[in-house]
C-alpha cells in the first residue's frame, strides 16, 4: 500500500509541474509507438526446501545478472500542454533458474552437491508487463516520467512436483524519453519488479508428498529502449 501512495504522489507531482512547463507541446510525444530494448536484469531468487524431517528447513538463494532483449508497443495520451498518459506492453525474453539437490540423507543443499542427489529446480522466463505511466514534458523532445505495471512470467518446475502457478507482480519504474522530429525515440529506465512467491510440492513418485519446494523472486533492472512513435 504505502509504495501506491508513493506512486500516486509523484504522478500528482508530475502533474502539478505541468503546469510550470507551459513551453513544453505533449504533441511531439503523443501517438502509437514501438520499441526494442537491451536490459541488465538482476534477478534475485531466495528458496527453501522442506523435506518434511527432522533436518527442517534449508535456504537456498541465487543472484544472477544477465542482458535480456525485448519488445515494447504502446500508446501516449496527451492530457494538458505538458502533461501526459503512455500506456503500453513490454515483453523480455530471458531465464534464470533455482536448484535445490536432496541427497542421500534427505536433506537439501546447493545444487553442485551430486551425492546421489535427485535435482529440481525452478525455472522463470518471458517476462511480461502492461504499465501506465504518467509522463512529464520537460521540453518539445525530452520528458520525464514514473511508471507502474502488472508484470508475468511463466514458470516452469524440473523433478517430480506438482506445477506452480506462473508469476504475476508489480512493476515500478522512472524514465525518460527523448523523441527526435523524425519520431526516433530513446527511453532509458531503472525499476524493479516484486513478484509473489511460488512453490511445489512432491508428487509422491520419485519425491515424497512431504517435501516442499518455494521461492521468492525480486527483479531490478536498467533499460534502454530505441523505437518509432508513429
């Protein structure tokens, strides 16, 4: 709640200072567009398996930075002089993946333990996000803007366990974009996406019922995006 309260005040921030930037024309920025972008992803993965023994819970966590290309189509609603809405879609390809590894004993440790280890993992790709983002125009072809999306990804499960739901959270994000007279666009981005956890669970073949797989995924990331508003 308090980081939609913190949304909600820099979007009224925004639209407050539209009304200081009388010179700035929202039309050079309004209209259909589309969009490629380079990202360095930093995905954050922190897990735990229960083997439903004495041994308890054991943590497993995994940091992985990587470059990730996606797509990105949208529209831009201008609402005053300088003011302005831009919804749209993004989709990034790219995958990060958790292991867990139980070993003889029953217990659960990093994945490069191969005692006889019976491996599962979690494995998260193709990102998706729908946003809104209120936009300021600093001038005829920079502007200024704060974002929020609903993001997805799918979720996929190694080993003998049940199938988790896929991923779905919430996207935060600042920028700017800068449209050239030719409608050549540059945005560059920093945010962070907060999913919700997932899990799994045995099915009761290979792996008991008893023993139960989660993790916790948090994404941050810096973007660079070239495209065309038509």
């Amino acid at each position: 709640m308090n980081k939609i309260v913190k949304m909600l005040c820099a979007a009224c921030a925004l639209a407050m200072l539209s009304f200081g930037v009388a010179k700035a024309d929202s039309s050079n920025f309004a209209g259909p567009y589309v969009g490629a972008s380079v990202s360095g992803y930093g995905i954050q993965l922190s897990g735990s398996a229960d083997l439903g023994t004495d041994e308890g819970v054991t943590d497993v966590s995994l940091g992985q930075v990587a470059p990730v290309t996606g797509l990105e189509v949208g529209y831009v609603l201008p609402v005053g002089s300088a003011f302005l809405i831009d919804i749209g879609a993004t989709y990034y390809s790219g995958a990060a993946k958790l292991d867990f590894a139980n070993d003889a004993g029953n217990t659960a440790s990093a994945a490069t333990n191969t005692l006889g280890a019976k491996k599962v993992s979690f494995t998260i790709d193709d990102l998706v996000t729908a946003y809104i983002a209120p936009t300021l125009a600093l001038s005829d072809t920079s502007s200024l803007y704060v974002k929020v999306g609903v993001s997805e990804a799918d979720v996929q499960v190694s080993g003998d366990l049940t199938a988790p739901a896929n991923l779905s959270g919430t996207t935060w994000a600042v920028g700017t974009r800068t449209v050239l007279d030719s409608g050549i666009f540059i945005r560059t981005e920093a945010g962070y996406t907060d999913y919700n956890g997932i899990g799994a669970a045995g099915k009761g073949t290979s792996i008991s019922t008893l023993n139960k797989y989660s993790a916790d995924p948090t994404v941050a990331f810096g973007a660079v995006s070239l495209g065309f508003r038509f």
